[in-house]
C-alpha cells in the first residue's frame, strides 16, 4: 500500500510498490535515474520521478530543497495521492 510522507529534508515523497507505480503513470516499476527493475520505489514529487531504493538513499545525501520548487512538488504531490487514494 502506497504511503505519503515527508522525508528528512523536507521533501514530500510517496513510497510505493512497482505495481502502484504503473497508476501514477510511469514505467512498470523502472527506476527514473538507474533504469533497473524494482519492486519497491519512491515518488519524488520535486523531481516528478519514481527512483528504486538505491537511487533515492543516494538522492537524498545530496539534495537541497529550495523554496522556489514548492509549488510544483505540492501540485505533484497531491495529484499522485488522489490517484493513488492516499488520505
């Protein structure tokens, strides 16, 4: 079950299966960043990808959430949660 969350950096992510993947209108479960198969992945809404875990852990230590980013991650971010039927 797909789940909404706000990881340590501030970043409105949703983690969710391959399978889920496929409804928020990406590949069957590809990685956006490496292109390898995963069946487990994270929606970061900021960057409007889905990364397998690797990916994401590997994001995460770099990334700096800018304010100017906001309005286009929140739009992302509630988008895929009323598609995916997160509260």
């Amino acid at each position: 079950m797909a789940k909404a969350f706000i990881n340590e950096k501030g970043f409105k992510i949703i983690e969710c299966s391959a399978l889920e993947n496929v409804n928020l209108g990406g590949g069957m479960g590809i990685c956006d960043f490496c292109n390898s198969p995963s069946e487990k992945g994270y929606y970061i809404s900021v960057l409007n990808s889905w990364y397998c875990e690797d990916c994401y852990n590997e994001w995460v230590k770099g990334a700096i959430n800018y304010p100017s980013d906001r309005k286009i991650e929140d739009r992302n971010f509630e988008m895929y949660k009323d598609i995916l039927g997160i509260n």
